[in-house]
C-alpha cells in the first residue's frame, strides 16, 4: 500500500512507526509525508496554487532533505491513499476549512485519481495546558475534541471522503484509560506512547487490520508490555 499524506508535524507523528508495525504484521505500506511545520489548509492550497516546493520530504518515518512540491508527490507513483488535515490550532473553526479543502480534495483526485482520500483528525491538546485554556480558549479537553470532532466530520462530508483516520479520537481514549505520557510538549505526540498509537490507527483505519496481530515495539521511548497491551486494546474500541 503506498500512503501519502499531506500534513505537517501531526502527520509526521502519525507516520513515523507505521511503516515498521504494518511490516510487522506481514503488510507492506509505503508512508510518504510532506511535511511543514504547522501548516494549514490554507497554505497547502496555496502552495498547490503556486507549485511551491516548500515540502520537505519525509519517507516511512525518515527525513530525506528533498524539497518537493504537491504536485510533483502525487504524480511520482500510484497512490492508494492520499490524506489531508488541517492545523491543530485551527481544526476547531469550520472558516479555516473552506473554501480551502475542497479544490485541494479536486486536485489530489485530478492528479491521484485511484487513490482513496482520507481526512485526518488531529487531536485536542493535553489537560489544563496553556496551549488549551490561553492559546484555544477552551476549559477542558473535550471541549477543544468535540469542537475538531464536528469540523473534522464536516469536512469529510463537505469532500465526500473515503474515510476519517481518527486520531483524536484515540487520544481521547488513551487519556481516559489513563495511560500516558501521550504528549511531549503538551501538544505533539510523545516519542514511545504517542506515536505508537497513532501508528496503529493509521494501521487499522488503512487496512482494516487487527491491531493485535502487529508485533512492532521498538520505540524511540521504551513502553512496557502490560501498556503495549493497553493502548491496543483502546485502538481496537475506536469506532
């Protein structure tokens, strides 16, 4: 399966264990990440506009220092997926959506015309974090997902995507549960936990695979057995 998402640092978080659990189970994904820090949809449909090669081109989790254009990513193989999402600090306020998404979602099909098209949903910032209370403005969690939550469906619908990839949603549940660290900074993921998580989201809503056939656990930030286990068990009750 070749992935191709375009993002920024949450996309990045997402990608960078997927290739090794899939292979792990036995299946072959290719992630393909164009990456700018915190960048919205504007900028990505401006940048699609100009055909600006102001990606940096990131390959199964791994830095590669080729800047590339969108345009140039989706003719340089078939995709089977192509993703999008907006920037965190946005992904609450349906105007910074449109009008942006859906000549973006026009052109990836125009460009990619067998691939699938995902929206990716980011995640709500950690518990009591300056980041959620000053920065957002909102008083808990759950406020700032079920905000993104309703963008993110809005979205979906607004481009008639093919699927949501719920990351949100599986930190939600991860906090729940409490298993943590899920942050590094109280907004990207953490190195061990986080990234692992969302790795097998992507897996699952990709593939449609059981988590619990992957076997991959070599983490940037060691994470005992009994909370592998955990956090598989949370991403299998994601619906």
């Amino acid at each position: 399966m070749q992935v191709l998402a375009i993002g920024n640092s949450f996309s990045q978080d997402a990608s960078t264990y997927l290739h090794k659990i899939a292979g792990s189970a036995g299946k072959q994904i290719d992630i393909v990440n164009l990456y700018i820090p915190g960048c919205p949809l504007e900028r990505h449909f401006r940048n699609m506009m100009s055909d600006s090669k102001s990606y940096e081109l990131e390959v199964n989790g791994t830095y590669t220092g080729f800047p590339v254009s969108m345009k140039e990513a989706l003719l340089n193989r078939r995709w089977d997926v192509v993703t999008i999402q907006q920037a965190s600090h946005m992904s609450t306020k349906w105007d910074s959506y449109s009008p942006y998404i859906s000549p973006l979602a026009e052109y990836i099909r125009k460009l990619s015309p067998g691939s699938r098209l995902a929206v990716h949903q980011t995640w709500a910032y950690e518990e009591g974090s300056e980041r959620l209370c000053v920065m957002m403005g909102y008083e808990t969690q759950q406020q700032m997902f079920d905000a993104l939550e309703s963008c993110y469906r809005r979205a979906a619908d607004e481009i008639s995507a093919d699927l949501i990839i719920p990351s949100g949603a599986a930190f939600r549940e991860l906090v729940k549960e409490g298993i943590s660290p899920v942050y590094r900074d109280t907004f990207h993921a953490s190195l061990g936990i986080g990234r692992y998580a969302l790795g097998l989201v992507w897996y699952r809503a990709l593939t449609g695979g059981d988590v619990c056939d992957t076997y991959f656990d070599a983490l940037a930030e060691p994470v005992d057995p009994d909370t592998i286990k955990a956090i598989k068990e949370c991403i299998g009750r994601i619906r």
